[in-house]
C-alpha cells in the first residue's frame, strides 16, 4: 500500500498523474491512496470516472478535512 499526496497538482495534471502512478508504479492489485485538493468536488467525480474507466477499483473516497480529498483505489491486475 502506497499513499500518494498530489495536492501540488492542478486539476489538468490531477489526472494524469493518478493513471500514470496506476499503469507504470504500482504492482497489480496494490492498493493505492491518493490525496489531493477538492474545491468544487468536481475532481472526486472526474478522478473516480478515470480510475474506473482504466479498469481499477474505487475502494474507498472520504474528505480528509476541509480542503482535501482522499481516494483509495486498487490497482487491476493484467
């Protein structure tokens, strides 16, 4: 397990980062957790929809505190 904190990230490279973190540094089934900053809530919702739509699994989302965001997620395995 890994924790990830991409607060430093603007939302257009958010994402980017956080696919790029699943598909080349974390092992098949490693359970991953990202931090990172929400405003609008718009990135909860866009960081899930790309982590699902490269086929890993949302385990957990939680708001760490009053800026930050949390997302779990398990990487699939080949």
């Amino acid at each position: 397990m890994e924790r990830y904190d991409l607060r430093k990230y603007k939302e257009d490279q958010l994402f980017e980062r956080m696919t790029e973190i699943m598909n080349k540094e974390a092992k098949e089934g490693e359970i991953i957790i990202f931090m990172f900053e929400v405003g609008d809530f718009s990135p909860v919702t866009k960081s899930m929809e790309v982590m699902k739509s490269e086929g890993h699994e949302i385990i957990n989302s939680v708001k760490f505190n009053e800026v930050d965001w949390t997302l779990v997620v398990k990487r699939k395995a080949s």
